[in-house]
C-alpha cells in the first residue's frame, strides 16, 4: 500500500497540511504516516539527552492529536518519530515507505526569509524526490 508522508508538529500550517494530507490519503485509498523529525541543536552531553527527551515527549503529544484525527476521518494512520532535522526525518520516511507525497505546512514566510533561515519546506523542495505538496496555513 503506498502512503502520503506528513510532516505534523501541530503549528497553524501543520493543522493544514494535515486536512490535506487526510483528502490525499482518501483520495488515492493511502496509508497516512505522520512525521515529526526531532534534532537538538546541542549533541553531546547531559543537556542533549535532556533536550533529545523533551522534543520527543512533545513530538509524541502533537502526533498523537494528529493520529486520532486521522482515525476520525476513516484513514490508516502510524507515527513515526525521528531523530533528525524535521526535512531529512521526513525525507527518510518518505523512502523508507515509497510515499506518493510528502505533505507539510506553510508558516506564511517569504521564500528568501526560508531559503535563508533553512525553512524545512524549502529545503524538501530543493532535497526530496518525492513530490512535496506544501499547504499554507489557515
């Protein structure tokens, strides 16, 4: 079965990203793997442990509204948390289960604003090869 990857952090743009993501899913009869990739800035010491746990606990919580609004919706869904940057988590995800798409929300910033700051759409438009569908938040 193929599937829609779905880059979820629970930000306005990845409430979006979901609702599409949902209608893909139904669309084409897709498996939904909800993505939160999950990297702190720091890599050593007691402080990144201490950071790594943090992020995951909150990417735990945010996935996990996404997931029960998948199920509401009638789609399939799994979550799958990743220790790395949110754009090469999800590229990973996205070759790891052959996705149709790559779905993932947009915060509304100029396109110099992310391709200066590194926004993770701009760079899974640059990166990926799997079709990346960005929504703009609501």
């Amino acid at each position: 079965m193929a599937t829609v990857v779905l880059g979820y952090d629970n930000s306005a743009g990845s409430k979006a990203a979901l609702a599409k993501a949902i209608d893909l899913a139904k669309t084409y009869g897709d498996r939904l793997v909800i993505g939160y990739g999950f990297a702190p800035s720091a890599t050593v010491g007691e402080e990144f442990t201490e950071h790594q746990k943090a992020l995951r606990e909150l990417g735990e919580k945010h996935t996990a509204q996404a997931l029960a609004k998948a199920a509401t919706e009638g789609v399939e869904a799994d979550v799958e948390l990743v220790a790395n940057s949110p754009s090469s988590a999800l590229i990973d995800l996205a070759e790891r289960h052959d996705a149709r798409f790559i779905v993932v929300g947009s915060y509304g910033e100029s396109p110099i604003k992310g391709a200066i700051l590194g926004s993770t759409p701009h760079k899974l438009l640059h990166l990926a090869e799997t079709p990346v569908v960005v929504v703009p938040a609501a």
